[in-house]
C-alpha cells in the first residue's frame, strides 16, 4: 500500500549547515515515528521556500542513507507572509498501514503550517 507522509521545519537561515541539519533532523523524525526504513520509501520530494538557497535538501537525505530512492528538491512559490526558511518534504512510502495511522511531522515554527496534523 502506498502512503504519503508529509513534514516541514523551519530552519535558521540560507546557510547550507543550518539547512543540513534541519532536513537531517525532519527526515530522521519522519523515519522514526513511522517506523520505516530506507527500504519502505519509494520517493521523496523537498520544497524549500525561495529564501534558501545555500544547498539541495535532498543531500541530506543522502548522507542518512537514502543512496538508492529517489529524491528531488524544488522551490515553494513565493507567497506574501508565508513563512520563510522552510524545507517540506512529502514521502512516499510502500506501508501495510491504514492512513490514519501515519504520522506527518512538524518542527519548530513549521507547525504553525499545520496544527490540525502536527503531532
């Protein structure tokens, strides 16, 4: 079965360790309370609001492991007042579970985007 998992931080700023660190940290968080591993994810996709620019999200993904599935970034549109320094990610993931038993993960300010689902 295939499920969607959604998540987002927000990170410091438009510097390639901050963004590193954050994506690394929301991609463990997603891994970790979904129970998954590498193997389970069939791809993901990271959007970054246009304010961050300094490295890919997706490297971080690599670094954790993610060598073999498909990633790619790509940037949110601008909206007036959004939210800056972002990075979203949606999973998609091969899982023998019903949906309302996933987890989407917001972190830091990123759960003002969804508080309805945040956990």
């Amino acid at each position: 079965m295939v499920r969607a998992i959604r998540g987002a931080i927000q990170v410091e700023g438009n510097d390639r360790n901050a963004i590193l660190s954050g994506v690394t940290e929301l991609v463990t968080e997603v891994m970790g309370r979904n129970n998954l591993t590498t193997d389970d994810v069939i791809s993901v996709i990271f959007t970054a609001t246009p304010d961050l620019t300094a490295e890919f999200p997706a490297l971080a993904a690599r670094k954790l492991g993610f060598h073999d599935v498909p990633l790619i970034c790509a940037s949110e549109i601008e909206v007036p007042g959004a939210l800056p320094h972002v990075v979203r990610l949606m999973a998609h993931v091969d899982v023998d579970r019903p949906r309302h038993e996933i987890q989407h993960v917001y972190l830091r300010g990123a759960v003002a985007l969804r508080v309805d689902i945040a956990q």
